[in-house]
C-alpha cells in the first residue's frame, strides 16, 4: 500500500480524506496534523512515498527516504525552497479544473467591472452623483494577461467571447487562437502598450519578483487599468500607488498582496482607486483536485509524464 502525507489546512484535508477513501482505498492517506512528534520524526516518516503540502517539512530527502513525488496543493511552488529539494524528486504543482474555472471567473468578474467603469460609478454613488460617462465597447477595448500557462489561457479564452481585442504575453509566446502572442523581455513594451486592462497570472520566480513596478506602468496607456492575480511580491506598491495618483493608471483589482494579510495601515486599503480582495480569486477545489492527483499518481506509476511537474530550473 503507497502512503500519502498530506500537509495542508487539515478541514480541506478531512475532505481529502473521504474522496480518497471512496476512490482509491489503495492508498493510505495520513494528515500531518494527525502526527505525534513527541519523540522526533513518526515512524510513518520512513512508509511516505508521496507528500501533499502547501509548505512541506525541512530536509524531506533525509527524514522521508521513500519519498518519490513532491505535490504542491496550489497552482503554484513559490512557497518551496526548490534550492533544498533533492534534484531528483520530482516536484508538481496543482492543474485542476475546479482551480482554473474559479480564475477564468475572477479575472472575467474584474474585467468586465473595469471594463463597464463600475469602479468610478461606485465612487459617485458615494456621491450621490448621477453622471453617465461614454461606454465604449469590447471591441474597442484591448485586455492583455500576462502570463499563458494553464490559468493565463483559459482566461482569455473566456474573455475573447466577449469581443475584447485580446493580447498574451509570455517567454515562449504560445497564443490561443484569436489571441495576439507576444514573447519575452524584448517584446513586453509593445505587448504593454496594447493592454487597456492587463492581467498578470505569471508565476513568483526571481524574473517576475517586484515585476510591477513603476517602469512597466509607464509603458502602459494612459487610463489602463490592472487586475493583480499572480503573486503579491511581483507588484511594488508605492509604484502603482503613484501611477493611480498620476493618473496614468484608472484602477487596480488586487486580489494577493505582500505582505498578505495586507496590515490595516496599508495605503492600498483606502486609495479609491484599488479593490482589494484576500487571496481569493481561486482555491483548490477538493473534488477535482484529488481526481487530479490520482490521475497524476497514476501516470507517474507507469513511467508516463505528470500534468504540472515543474522545471525546478526556470522556477515554475
Ligand atoms: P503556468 O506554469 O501554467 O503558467 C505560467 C506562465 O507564465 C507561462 O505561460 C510562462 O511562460 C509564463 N512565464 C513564467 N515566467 C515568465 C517570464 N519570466 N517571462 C515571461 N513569461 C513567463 O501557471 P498557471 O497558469 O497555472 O498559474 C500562474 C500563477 O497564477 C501561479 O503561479 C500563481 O502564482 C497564480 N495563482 C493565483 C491564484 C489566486 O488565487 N490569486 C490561484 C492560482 C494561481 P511559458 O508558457 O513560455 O513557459
């Protein structure tokens, strides 16, 4: 019987535990939470063949030697010091649909509010202004996401039904159809300028950390706005404070901050011009994600590529 160590919220892992129980009673699925290590490591240590976790334990090589694949229970593997991972484990992270499905509606949610102008309408009602402003249609309106992994494509493969002028940015510039592609560092400011409303799903990894600054703003058109749901270390604050101040940015939607929770004194809470949401745009969803896993645990136990290993090289 193959052990899996889960290492995550323990109310979601109970959750884990039924679906795994129901589908595949041929693993024995322990929760991290349910340990004694009153005297060191537990013994289960030496039996685990596959470990689940948001941030997994130190020196997992030596203290679980049987260990052969390394899930993450996210999208992404920024929260691992892939440094300390042995080379040889193969590290994957989460692609499931209930995760892609929730984004591909937050990002649509975000879009279509900036795109309608509901940020300003939302400010004059406070007002108890009643004051129509031109709206200008999808067509006219140019969105670009940063970023055309998993999330990134299917986002904008939502968003296109809408008639918006879609734009992707990426390293290798691989487009859906009816997406204009744009690849690499050489090409980000031509890619900027065409985004009314640009949406960054790019991964944390030392090329995209403090991305978001106020250079890449100024390449942007003036009244663009952002919607930030990548990580909150790639977005330098003060930056983007001073492009809505300028008036060169019209809104941002920030759905992850740094530090997370963002403190009460924080700037970005009151400015008008900034929604704020805690990290929220997308959750692993239990159902699809344990079917996932299996799925990928399957794969890996006959020899075949797994949906989501990440090359520990580029970082994601
Ligand atoms: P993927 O790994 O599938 O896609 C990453 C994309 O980013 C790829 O297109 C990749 O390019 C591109 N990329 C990475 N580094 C660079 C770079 N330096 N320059 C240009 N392009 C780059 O990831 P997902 O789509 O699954 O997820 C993206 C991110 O979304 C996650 O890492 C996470 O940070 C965030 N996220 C946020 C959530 C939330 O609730 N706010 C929930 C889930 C995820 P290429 O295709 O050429 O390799």
């Amino acid at each position: 019987m193959k052990t899996i160590l889960y290492k995550s919220e323990p109310v979601r892992g109970e959750h884990w535990q039924k679906l795994l129980a129901d589908l595949a009673p041929e693993y024995r699925f322990v929760q991290w939470n349910s340990l004694d290590f009153s005297d060191g490591d537990p013994e289960i240590f030496a039996e685990v063949d596959y470990l689940v976790a948001w941030v997994p334990p130190e020196n997992i090589a030596q203290r679980m030697p049987q260990l052969k694949v390394l899930f993450s229970v996210g999208a992404g593997v920024d929260q691992f010091d892939l440094t300390q991972l042995p080379a040889s484990l193969p590290v994957v992270r989460m692609v499931e649909p209930g995760l892609t499905q929730g984004m591909v509606e937050y990002v649509t949610l975000a879009a279509l509010a900036l795109h309608r102008d509901l940020p300003l309408y939302l400010q004059q009602q406070k007002q108890s202004l009643w004051k129509s402003h031109p709206v200008v249609s999808a067509n006219k309106r140019r969105i670009g996401v940063l970023g055309l992994g998993e999330l990134g494509q299917a986002t904008l493969n939502m968003l296109k039904n809408f008639g918006f002028e879609c734009h992707g940015w990426s390293r290798s510039g691989n487009t859906p159809e009816g997406v204009t592609g744009w690849a690499g560092v050489e090409q980000l400011p031509a890619f900027l300028s065409h985004c009314d409303i640009m949406v960054c799903l790019l991964p944390l990894t030392p090329q995209t950390r403090g991305m978001l600054n106020g250079e890449l703003f100024a390449r942007l058109p003036r009244g663009a706005a952002l919607i930030q749901t990548g990580r909150g270390q790639q977005l330098v604050a003060e930056d983007l404070l001073a492009a809505l101040d300028s008036g060169h940015l019209r809104a941002a939607v920030l759905d992850v901050t740094d530090p997370e929770p963002l403190p009460l004194e924080d700037a970005l809470w009151s400015h008008p011009g900034v929604w704020i949401t805690p990290h929220i745009a997308s959750q692993t969803q239990p159902e699809t994600a344990v079917t996932a896993l299996l799925a990928n645990l399957q794969r890996y136990e006959q020899g075949q590529p797994m949906q989501g290993e990440i090359d520990k090289t580029k970082g994601y």
